[in-house]
C-alpha cells in the first residue's frame, strides 16, 4: 500500500512538474519553466524502470524546448506574440506627439550603504532624458535632464499612458518603442552594451518590409511582423 501511495506521489508531482512547465511557456518565465521542466524529469526518473536513459531523454527534450522557447527570436515572437501586439495598441492608441520610448534602468544611489536613494539612467521620452526622480532635474546641464511628468505635459501624454507602455515594455524585456516614417512601429530589444547594432520587433500594418538600407539581418515572422537588427 505504501508502495502505491509513492507511485501516486511521483504520478502527480511528474503531472504538476509538466503542468507548472507549460504554464512557464505560456506566461513566458524561464524560472517557472525550468522549475517545471526539473519537477516532471526527476519524477519520471523515479517512477520508470529505465531510468538513465528517461533522464537523458526528457532532460534533452526539456533543454531544446527551453532553448527554443526562450533562447531564439521565433520561441519568442510566438510565445509572446499577442503581448506584442497589445503593445502596439497601446502605442497606436496614445497621442501620436509620442514618438519614442526608451524606459531605461534604476539603481541604486549609494549601494552597499545604509542611506537610501534611487537613481535612474538611459530614461528617455521622444530623444529627450528624462528622470522619475526630482534631484536628478538638471535643465541647463551639458545634457538637460527633465522631469517625466512636465514632458509628458509638453507632449499631451497623461502619465497613466506612459506608465501603461512601458510597464508593457518591461513585462516582455524591451527596450523601447519608436515610431518610424512609414507608419511602422519599432520595439526594441535589450542588446549587451556597446553593441555596434539595434535589435528591434518591427509592425506595419500594411505588411510591408521597411527601408532595407541599415539592415544587418530582416526576416518575416508573420504578414505584419519584421525581425531586423540595423548597424
């Protein structure tokens, strides 16, 4: 009897651990999928007889699902495709005065001591820096930096659609957004610093390649969705 409650246990963690690594896809987190991917392994492994060659198979199996998924440009054009196009809604559907977003990073002001502060870098909206924070305003610096919410004010954006867009921005781990001459919107991908190239997510409604004239690299991944990096 004891025997037969173990196998049930191992059962329904293998039934947990593959049901935990789906939702891992599906909602896009590595960690979730590779906590899934382990659960499901390392039950299978304990309830099969031919355990080393199930362990080499499904860790196999697991590891290029996992490197498609969230190693390659496709995994994550169609894993995250309509979170992409509701970014492009909410662009689409904020005042065209809005050309560009970078959303930049936070850090912290004086890490590894007590006093506490944050501060912010490569924050900019239409090419323009700005900070989330007041003591980082400095208008007549050799760089101005302005205050979010007084060039949001110049551009008629309401704070609530700027944080919209890029919480969105954050969500998949872009960069940005811009707006280009033909209509197309561009979302851009975090690439390593110093990268002599611009890795970005380009839709046009009317599904036409953009101006091939900086592309490295441009394939379709869908009637509306370019894949280009422009050095």
């Amino acid at each position: 009897m004891h025997e037969t409650r173990s196998k049930r246990m191992r059962a329904v963690a293998m039934v947990a651990g593959v049901a935990v690594f789906l939702w891992g896809l599906i909602d896009y987190q590595l960690a979730l999928a590779m906590a899934g991917a382990v659960l499901s392994v390392l039950s299978l492994f304990l309830t099969t007889r031919r355990k080393w060659f199930v362990l080499l198979l499904t860790t196999t199996i697991s590891t290029l699902t996992l490197w498609g998924a969230f190693g390659t440009v496709t995994g994550y054009f169609w894993l995250n495709r309509h979170r992409l196009n509701d970014v492009v809604v909410a662009i689409s559907t904020s005042p065209p005065t809005l050309q560009s977003i970078e959303i930049g990073h936070d850090n912290e002001l004086y890490p590894g001591t007590a006093q506490p502060g944050r501060f912010d870098s490569y924050r900019f909206i239409n090419e323009t820096v700005v900070t989330l924070y007041l003591r980082q305003v400095a208008p007549n610096a050799f760089q101005p930096v302005l205050y979010v919410d007084d060039v949001l004010r110049e551009v008629h954006v309401t704070r609530g659609q700027y944080d919209r867009v890029r919480g969105q921005l954050a969500r998949l781990s872009l960069a940005g957004f811009g707006r280009g001459p033909g209509g197309e919107i561009r979302l851009t991908r975090h690439v390593g610093g110093g990268a002599p190239w611009v890795a970005e997510f380009v839709h046009r409604a009317d599904g036409r390649l953009p101006s091939p004239e900086c592309q490295m690299e441009q394939r379709r991944l869908d009637p509306h969705w370019i894949w280009q990096l422009c050095g």
